[in-house]
C-alpha cells in the first residue's frame, strides 16, 4: 500500500512540475529535467557512439521538449513522450551527420535466428557490439529490440517501407549474432 501512494505522489508531483513548467517556470523545468535527464542520455547514447555528440542531442531535445511542452496533452507517459523527442532527435543529428541509409534488400525473415546463444556479456561489450553495426542497422535495431517500437512505427519515423524495416532488423540481428559467436569461439580459445 505505501508503495502504491509513492507512485501516485510521484505522477502529482509531476503533473504539478509540469504545469508549473508550461507557465516557463525554470525552477520546475530544471526538475524535470534533472527527473528525466539521465535516462534520456541513455536513449540518445544508444544511437550516437560519442557521449558528447549524445549530450549535444540530449541538451537539444529538452529544448525541444520544454519549447513544445504546452502540446503534451497528458496521454501516455510523459517520460514516454520525452523518450520519442530523444528519439527523433538522436535520428536527426544522425542522418545530417552521416546520411544515413537504409538498402532496400529482400531477405528470407522467416527463417530469422533464434537467440539462444549462451553468454556473460558485459553492457558495455554489448553496447561496443551494436556501435559497430552499420548506423542503419543499428537505428533499427535499436528502436525495435531495445526501444520497443513496432515494425510500422521504425518505418513512419524513418521515412523507410515497413519491409526495410524488417530487413534492417533481421541483419542486424544476424550481424550481432556473428559477433558474440566470434567473440565466445575466440575467448573460449576454439579459434
């Protein structure tokens, strides 16, 4: 029960900041940004290999996100509404800085890999592992496997067709499953 009334005053106390924040409050807006920021370096840094380029988009997006905040309506999450910012911003900075593509390309998805590959990965090494993928592989990677966003979604934000969506993602997920299977034969001593 105490924990339920935690929630609840945590949800007020941030309808309460964010009100506060709409009228251009800057010490409610510093709040939420100390609230959400750390997380939102995350979301950015999962994108942009570079933690200063992520901060750049990071600062970037909360300038977004209090310049439009009288638009959040109070549907969803605002932590969710925040994230899309991020996102969005994380695939812009990429696609002006390195013009991002995604190759059209049929691939057999039906017979995509399972992950059963057993293995003590750092977050670190897994991180190192998806900075290396191609970025298009790796935007869609990201926004399906780690972000949870739907095959439909990846393809109306990235201006790309829901199959290339698909196809990224098998890759990617192909790319990744080499990597950690090359990474295991040779730190087992196989190879």
């Amino acid at each position: 029960m105490n924990t339920l009334l935690k929630v609840i005053q945590l949800h007020k106390n941030e309808s309460a900041l964010i009100k506060r924040a709409v009228k251009n409050n800057r010490e409610a807006q510093h709040m939420l940004f100390e609230m959400h920021a750390p997380k939102m370096l995350s979301v950015c840094r999962y994108y942009l290999k570079d933690v200063y380029h992520a901060e750049e988009v990071m600062m970037n997006g909360f300038f977004k996100v209090f310049t439009n905040l009288k638009s959040f309506r109070g549907e969803g999450s605002f932590e969710g509404w925040i994230r899309r910012i991020m996102v969005r911003e994380s695939i812009s900075y990429l696609r002006q800085q390195k013009h991002v593509e995604f190759p059209v390309e049929e691939v057999d998805i039906k017979n995509e890999f399972t992950n059963n590959i057993e293995t003590e990965i750092e977050v670190e090494e897994i991180q190192q592992l998806i900075d290396e993928l191609p970025e298009g592989y790796k935007i869609v990677f990201i926004m399906y496997a780690i972000q949870g966003y739907k095959h439909q979604e990846i393809a109306s934000l990235l201006d790309i067709a829901e199959n290339t969506s698909k196809s990224q993602l098998f890759k990617a997920r192909k790319l990744l499953q080499d990597k950690i299977t090359n990474r295991n034969t040779t730190s087992y001593g196989t190879k």
